[in-house]
C-alpha cells in the first residue's frame, strides 16, 4: 500500500517503473500463476521419462562394447594359434556376403562390380551326370573310421567306379573351398575354346605384373614382358600348379564371369570362381561330387576332343606334388590328378587306373587347421584304403 498525499492507494500489480514490454508483463504474471506451478511437474515427469529410456539402453551399449571385447580377446587367445598369421584378412567381415551368402557360388553374371544371380539361357547341359548304381557301405565304413581317428579334420569324400557304378559319399555335395583344384575346370573351358577357334595352344600371352600372383609357381618371379604359349601355360598350371598362368588364361577366356558362365552351361550349380588365384580366402568353391563329374567328362564323353583329351592327360599325369594320393598308391597305379592346398583346406582329386586294370575316380577334400598335418595324413591313408578295396 502507498500512501499519496494522505490518501491510501493499493500497490500496483506491476511494477510498471522499470518499463517492461507488454511480453515481459505477460512473462511476470505467467509466472506467479498457479496455472503455470500445475504445468511444471508435468515437463518433471516427461524428462524423467526421458531419462529412464536412456538408463535401459546404455547397459545394452556396455554390454555390446564388452561382447565385442572379449569375442577379440578369445580370438587372440584360443583361435590365432591354428590359423595364418593373415587370419584377420580369412575372418573378415563381408557384410554383403552375410545378407546374400548364396552368391558366394551361384552367381551366373557380373554387372557394374556386382554378382548377379539369373535365369539359366541353356535348355540342356552339355556334360552328362555319373550313374551310381550302390553304394560301397564297407568302403564308406572304413573311410568314417578312419576320419574319427582324425577329429580335426572335415572330409569330403567321393568315389565312383568305372565298372559298376558303385559309388561312395561323405559329405560329397557340401561346397568346399576349390583351391588350386578350380585348375580343371579353367582347363577344361580353355580347351573347349581353343576347338571353338578363338585362340590356339600355340598363341602367346605376355606377363604382366598384374598377372603376378603369390603362391605356387615360378611365373610370379619371371622376367615382365615375354611373351608364353597357351600350351605352356596350361602345362605350369597344371604340373606346377602355377597362380600366374592360371591368371593369364582365365583373363584369355575372358575373365571370371565368362567361365562361371560356361560352368552353368556345363550343369554345375556349385563350382564358381569368385576370385583371382592364389584365392587365400577359399572364396572359389566346389563339391566332390562335382569335381568328379568333371574328371568322368574329360575321359568318358566327346565335351573334348580325343587330342585334346591326350594333351590333358599328359598335363594331369605329370603333376609334381606327389605326397597325397599317389602316396597312398603303389608304383604300379597310374594317377591323372590336380591338387590343392590353401593352409585350411587340402586336397586332392583324379582317375586311378589300378594294375589290373580297373578306373575309379577318387576326390578327397579336407577342411583342417592351419597347415595341420593331419590334413595330409587321412588324404595318403584313405588313398591306401580306397586302392586296396578297389582290387
């Protein structure tokens, strides 16, 4: 209350003194509402609210950040000492692969960098499928008995015999990584367009550094710039398992997508290769059982010439690694064969012609740790086993 020239006047509502805005009047009343004071508590309880959602999700984010913790720990402690020291490139996330894991071996084109998958264009396929008849349960036996004896080793095992069809399958359409052994379908194909006339055994191919691969083989360490026959590449390719001259042909045939497309052609759904050789990853894949209805074409059907199937068995009789299944093998056995060998898969695949004269065809593929000489082991060991039983 104020007191003006003895008459008393209530005090003003505001203080208009000080010369507010109309805004800052509204702001001082707004204020001392008890509209406003109800208003109050209910912004409390919407940050509250706020704050409990952020409570629930940063423990998941704690426990997420430690998973990924310890998953890389235990790597290091319990996985490093069985695989390459590159095991970080093997184990790789490929979040494409992830979401589509079946373009890893079905793809059938290529277009702007990416695999596709398609409709098949063939209405028939040109390689003719082997005819089973029984299989050999005592072989079989023998053969899982002796991998449980081995407990470190995945085999794929897959065997045919000429004379009646008897067959033997352990895990025989399971898709495995190729290694050097994707050679016989690059083989194959290379021939088939050398009778197709675009090119010859006697055309040449000059390294390139980009050609170069690590791995077997003495091309990588040859002079640039001179120039090699087709003929000579598909021997090293094959004798001496050369990434190189593999390179060079596949790239002559034109490229990848080319032969993945003349595998489909062929009947394959699994074999496919996905990458330039040496493949240390095991992104080219195939089956034993695949694998064998390659080598019965090379020698049973006219998909090749009976020349060209003679160059090929001089390439596939003279193949310098010896200490797989030509070791389980006496020296009176006459193999045709391509091996493989890319640190956590080995193996090894080809005709067997015994002394007395009977045909098997015999593929042997196992996942092991790293350069585990087991691996090597069960593949001479069941060598010795499928001969013996084949007499």
């Amino acid at each position: 209350m104020f007191d003006i020239g003895g008459e008393i006047v209530p005090e003003p509502k505001y203080n208009y003194s000080e010369n507010l805005s109309y805004e800052n009047l509204y702001e001082q009343y707004y204020f001392k509402s008890k509209e406003k004071r109800k208003i109050k508590p209910v912004r409390k309880t919407v940050k509250q609210k706020k704050k409990t959602e952020l409570k629930k999700v940063l423990p998941l984010f704690a426990v997420s950040i430690l998973l990924i913790y310890v998953l890389s720990l235990s790597f290091k402690t319990f996985i490093a000492d069985i695989l390459p020291v590159n095991s970080k490139k093997i184990l790789k996330a490929d979040y494409y692969k992830l979401l589509f894991p079946t373009h890893n071996y079905l793809y059938k084109d290529l277009f702007l960098g990416k695999y596709i998958i398609k409709d098949t264009e063939y209405d028939s396929h040109i390689m003719v499928n082997i005819k089973e008849t029984y299989e050999r349960n005592g072989l079989k036996t023998r053969l899982q008995e002796l991998a449980n004896n081995y407990r470190r080793i995945k085999p794929s095992v897959y065997i045919w015999e000429y004379d009646n069809g008897s067959f033997v399958d352990i895990n025989a359409d399971e898709p495995y990584p190729a290694a050097s052994i994707i050679k016989i379908p690059v083989l194959i194909e290379m021939f088939r367009q050398i009778e197709q006339g675009k090119f010859s055994l006697s055309d040449t191919m000059i390294l390139e550094d980009y050609y170069r691969a690590s791995g077997s083989g003495r091309l990588q360490y040859s002079q640039g710039g001179i120039a090699h026959t087709m003929d000579y590449l598909a021997k090293i390719m094959i004798q001496n398992s050369d990434n190189s001259s593999t390179n060079m042909i596949v790239s002559k045939m034109g490229g990848m997508p080319e032969l993945n497309r003349a595998m489909n052609r062929w009947g394959l759904k699994i074999t496919h290769i996905n990458n330039w050789l040496p493949d240390l990853d095991g992104t080219n894949v195939t089956t034993a059982r695949e694998l064998a209805k390659m080598f019965y074409n090379i020698d049973a059907t006219n998909i090749i010439s009976s020349p060209s199937k003679k160059r090929i068995a001089n390439y596939l009789s003279h193949v310098k690694n010896n200490r797989l299944l030509q070791a389980g093998l006496p020296d009176d056995a006459i193999l045709l064969h391509k091996t493989g060998d890319i640190g956590f898969m080995l193996g090894d695949a080809g005709i067997v012609k015994t002394a007395t004269g009977k045909k098997y065809i015999v593929i042997i593929l196992a996942k092991r740790p790293y350069n585990n000489m087991q691996g090597k082991d069960f593949i001479v060991k069941a060598s010795k086993i499928i001969y013996n039983n084949m007499l």
